[in-house]
C-alpha cells in the first residue's frame, strides 16, 4: 500500500521515514512539507537531526507541496503544524485519503477517533460513522496528545481492572515535543519551564476519550478526574511523568504492578509489526525509568514503568516514560495503520 508523508522534513515527519522505509505493509510513494522545502530534494531540504542516517531511498525524492492533486497514495501520515492540519486534512479525507494525523486539530471532534492501538481499537468503527456525517470517501484518525500517550498505555489496564476515580500527572516533557528550533537553548539550558502553552488542557481531556465507550454512534468519555500540570525540561527525547492515582477497587501494589506486566492488547495478538511485545515495562530498580537510559525500550513503543509505589493521599504512584515522537506522536499513527490493514477496515 502506498502512503505518504506530510510535514515530511520535520521532528516528526523524520520519525515517519524511518519508520516506513522498509515497512513491510508500507510503500514511502511521496514526501510533502511548506512552499520552502517543496520542489527541493528530500536530502536538501530536511536538516536530518535523528541518531540513525538518513535513509538513502528518500534523499533524492522531490518534497511535493501539501495538495491532495499532488499526492499519490492511499494513506497520508500528517505531521504538519495544527494551524495547516484544520485547513488541509480535510480536503485529503474528502478526496478519499485515510489520514493518520499527529496534529491536534481535530482530536475532540465527535467523529474523530484518537488512536492508541493497545488502548481503544476498537473507536476504528467511529470511522463509519465519520464518513457518513460528512460524506467523505477517506476518513481522519488522530494520535493523541505525546505525553497523554504515555500515560494512558499505563493506565488502562488499571482502568479495566480497578476503575479509576481521579488522577494527578506532572510531566517533564523533552524539547523534541516542540519541533524543531521549537524552544531557544537559551531558553532551556540549565532550566526548566514550567508552562507548555494549551498542554495541561490536552492532557487533561484527551485520555478521558480514548479511554471512553465506544457504543456504536459515539464515544461516552471515561468518567474521571484528571490534573495535570505540564513542564519543559533540558532533555533531547522521551517524556517522562509523574502519576498519582485514586481507583474505585482498592488493590495492592503487587497486583498494580502484576496488570501492568501482563498488559498485552489487539496489536500483540496480530503480531503487528511495529508492536512492542510488551506494551508497558515494568522496572524494579529504584531510580528508573530515564529518558536516556528507557526511551527506546521495545524500539521507542514500551512505556517503561518504574517506582510503583503507595500514595499518602491517593492509592498509588509511579512514574512512567514514553518516547515523544514514537510512541507520543509517529510509532503510534503507524502501529494505528497496521491495525487498520489488518483488520481489513480499510
Ligand atoms: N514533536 C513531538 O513530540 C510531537 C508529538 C505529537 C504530536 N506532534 C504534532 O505533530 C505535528 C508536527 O510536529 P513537529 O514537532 O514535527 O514539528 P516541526 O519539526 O516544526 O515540523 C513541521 C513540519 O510541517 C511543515 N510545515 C510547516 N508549515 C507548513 C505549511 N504552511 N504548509 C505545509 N507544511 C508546513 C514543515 O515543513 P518545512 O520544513 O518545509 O518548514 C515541517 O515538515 C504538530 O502538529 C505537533 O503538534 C508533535
């Protein structure tokens, strides 16, 4: 199947390439970014800032401008700013593209499925009812939010096991959250900043969704409360949270720790290929996970899980780690693609 890139040269757009170059249900067809880069070479265009190479099979494509006339494919992955995605993805649906976007701007409409293939595949259905409601041929699914990614992969199946009556995350969320250039060095060397305009929001709405009913029309969102309060801190990739947690049923730390380890879902069972084997890692060591030593666990789509713990105020603690632009933002969107495939809904 032919997909594309769109927003092909960026932090994100980066992560897209190298995880579909070599794909095996995937074919790289075509690579798209702003009126700067377009007619250009991929490989004079993009200021490559990932650790691999860039691959050599996009370095001579020509980046074509963001248009669906322009595109040849059948699945575009959108990683454009959210201003351009609201104007664009639109017209890919309604030209008959699936688009598997990353930006947020249409993550809270009602028709609109956000993806975490572990957590809620089965809000794919939503699809249906989409196409109807506004007579497109293709469709728009969304990633979620990159630091609620990770922190919902680890609270499901606390969710299904003990219900869950409120929670507290404070984030401390890598500089590759901002894009490229996004936040001055000097600005977040030797720092922290304790403000990510519209983040608290997101976090505090998006897993509500995704951990919601899906009854065959619409989403009936999870019925809990959620804090967040969102920082920047000096550290290159994979955001790292602290969670606080009030369930329903009481249960102890070992039996937390237990439903984490075991947590397996849809993707495993279908041996997808871009699916970790174990969705959430549980480590034991005191002083884990960190982003430099956990962010690329299960190839940057584990979760790594580490100091659960019992709260004084709520039932339990812990931290958890997810890698920003692979399991919070391009990892996630293909694993979302892989399932659609596979189970035929597309
Ligand atoms: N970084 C993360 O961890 C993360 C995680 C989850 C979701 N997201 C979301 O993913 C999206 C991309 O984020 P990013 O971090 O990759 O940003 P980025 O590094 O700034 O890249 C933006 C991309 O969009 C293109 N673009 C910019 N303006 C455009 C325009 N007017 N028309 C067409 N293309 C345009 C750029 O092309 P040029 O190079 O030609 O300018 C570039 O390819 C955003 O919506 C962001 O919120 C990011």
């Amino acid at each position: 199947m032919e997909v594309a890139v769109l927003g092909a040269t960026g932090m994100v757009g980066q992560r897209f390439i190298e995880r579909l170059v070599n794909h095996p249900f995937f074919e790289l067809s075509d690579l798209a970014a702003s009126s700067r880069s377009a007619g250009k070479k991929y490989g004079e265009a993009a200021r490559w800032v990932l650790d691999s190479a860039m691959p050599k099979e996009v370095k001579n494509m020509s980046v074509r401008e963001v248009d669906p006339k322009k595109i040849n494919a059948e699945i575009v992955f959108s990683a454009l700013p959210s201003e351009i995605a609201r104007e664009v993805e639109p017209k890919f649906a309604e030209e008959g593209f699936i688009v598997a976007s990353n930006a947020s701007a249409y993550r809270m409409e009602k028709d609109v499925p956000v993806l975490i293939p572990e957590v809620n595949p089965e809000h794919l259905d939503l699809l249906e009812v989409q196409k109807e409601n506004r007579g497109w041929d293709g469709c728009i699914f969304t990633d979620p939010n990159c630091s609620i990614a990770a922190a919902v992969v680890s609270l499901k199946p606390i969710y299904d096991k003990f219900g869950i009556k409120s929670v507290f995350i404070t984030t401390m969320q890598a500089v590759s959250g901002a894009g490229y250039a996004g936040v001055p060095s000097m600005a977040i060397t030797d720092n922290v900043i304790p403000f990510i305009k519209n983040e608290e929001k997101k976090v505090e709405t998006e897993g509500l969704k995704i951990l919601g009913r899906f009854d065959g029309k619409k989403i009936i969102p999870a019925n809990f409360r959620v804090s967040a309060s969102c920082n920047r801190v000096p550290v290159l990739d994979g955001h790292t949270e602290s969670i606080f947690v009030e369930t329903r049923k009481k249960g102890s730390i070992e039996e937390v720790k237990k439903v984490m380890k075991n947590f397996r879902s849809l993707p495993q069972k279908l041996k997808l290929p871009t699916a970790p084997e174990n969705p959430i890692i549980v480590r034991e060591e005191e002083d884990r996970p960190q982003p430099r030593l956990d962010r690329y666990a299960g190839k940057g789509m584990a979760v790594t899980v580490g100091r659960i713990r019992e709260d004084s105020i709520l039932d339990f603690k812990y931290t958890v780690l997810g890698h920003n632009t692979i399991r919070g933002a391009a990892g996630n969107s293909v694993l979302g693609a892989e399932l659609l495939v596979k189970t035929k809904k597309i």
